[in-house]
C-alpha cells in the first residue's frame, strides 16, 4: 500500500488557523474525502513547538496522508472527475499550492500502536548523507538507526517509510524517508526534541546515515477523515 505524505501552507492572506479549519472541514470532507480510490485520509494539522528541526523552518502548516491500494489505484484516482473536477480545482481557494511537496512512501512500522492515535506525533523529512546508496540506507535506517530512535523515552509509536522506487525514475527524490514518532502530549514531544532525538543518540545514529542539511520536522494532531479502518 501507497502511504502519501502530502505537506500544504496557506495561500497568501489566510491564517494557519483558517487555513486548517477549511481544510479539515471543508476540503478533506466536500472533496477529497470523494475520490474512491483513496482507502484512509486523515489531515494533520501543526502543533506550534519552537524545537522542530529544519533551517529554514518548513513554511507548511499540515499534512494529509493518504493510504492507495498500489500505483494503479493512485494513477487512476488523479483521472476522476472527483480530482479533477473538485479537489483539484478547490486547491486554490486555501492552499499555496506552489508550496506543496508530496512524498510517496511504503510504511515500515517499527514500534506498534494503535492507528486511533491521541496525543500529537512528530513528522520528519529525511534526505541520505552523499556518497550512501539508497539501498544501504533503507537498510541501516531500519537497522541501527531505528534500534536508536526506538529507545526515545516516552515514545509510543514509531513508523519509517522509505520513498518509493518510482520516485528515482528521472533523477534523485527530494527525500528518502519520513519517519513519524507518536507521544502523549507537547510536553513528551518537546522533551524527545531537547534530549534524545536531536542532541543524543539518536543523532549520532542519524548523522550516520542522513544528511543533516536536509531534516525537516513538522510536531502536528491528527483528524481522521476516513479511517483508522480502510474503507
């Protein structure tokens, strides 16, 4: 299955606050919640935390995720009328679509926990140091790397999913990997941010295998528009 990271800012004049009100209530439900081929949707919307990684700080202000059986399914839900017709054309009435970054992805859950969520989750965009291959990433950012992040104190749920293949065809993908790391509150989540994630172990760890130049993390909640359960 296809996991879509979708990453959005505010058009010009629009508040972070309108722009995810409208998002939430508006786009993801008279909208893209309707094309049929998308099996679970839910926007993330931001948590203001001064600690996010990332210079200069990502101008986005949430994030869908979007769940596709496989690339059939993906390719034939950007041909319907639903898409073309009314996701597509209503982009511009909220969102700075200039700005948007989409990161196809195939999920690898490391530590397990319940898809219903609460809490707040950290999303972070993950670019390979030069000179590692892609195939040796995936590996050690499973191995090493995420035995590392799997010792962060009070995390509750760990997910790294690796770009897909089809991302590689013409060139180099903006990234490589989003990780996401669940917590029970701002506070847990601040705390990770200060110690371990950003200046512990788990940085050595990812000093190995990332280019520091190229983290991004957005702290965000989550609203489920379809789901957990696929439809």
């Amino acid at each position: 299955m296809i996991h879509q990271f979708i990453l959005a800012a505010p058009k010009p004049g629009m508040t972070a606050q309108e722009f995810q009100d409208y998002w939430v209530d508006v786009h993801a439900v008279k909208y893209a919640a309707k094309i049929p081929q998308i099996r679970k949707y839910m926007v993330d919307t931001v948590v203001d935390v001064e600690e996010n990684l990332g210079t200069p700080a990502l101008p986005h202000q949430g994030i869908a995720e979007i769940w596709l059986a496989n690339g059939e399914e993906q390719l034939a839900s950007l041909q319907t009328e639903e898409f073309l017709q009314g996701a597509r054309l209503d982009e511009p009435h909220w969102a700075a679509f200039w700005q948007t970054l989409v990161v196809d992805t195939t999920a690898h859950e490391i530590v397990p926990g319940p898809e219903q969520g609460g809490g707040v989750k950290l999303t972070v965009l993950l670019k390979r140091r030069p000179g590692l291959g892609l195939q040796e990433y995936r590996e050690r950012s499973l191995g090493a790397y995420a035995d590392a992040v799997k010792g962060i104190p009070g995390l509750r749920r760990y997910l790294h999913a690796h770009t897909v293949d089809g991302a590689y065809v013409f060139g180099e993908a903006s990234f490589d990997s989003v990780e996401q790391l669940w917590f029970d509150d701002v506070d847990a989540l601040r705390e990770a941010l200060r110690t371990a994630y950003s200046s512990g172990g788990v940085q050595a760890a990812r000093d190995e295998i990332v280019d520091p130049k190229y983290v991004f993390s957005l702290a965000v909640k989550e609203n489920w528009i379809i789901g957990p359960e696929a439809r």
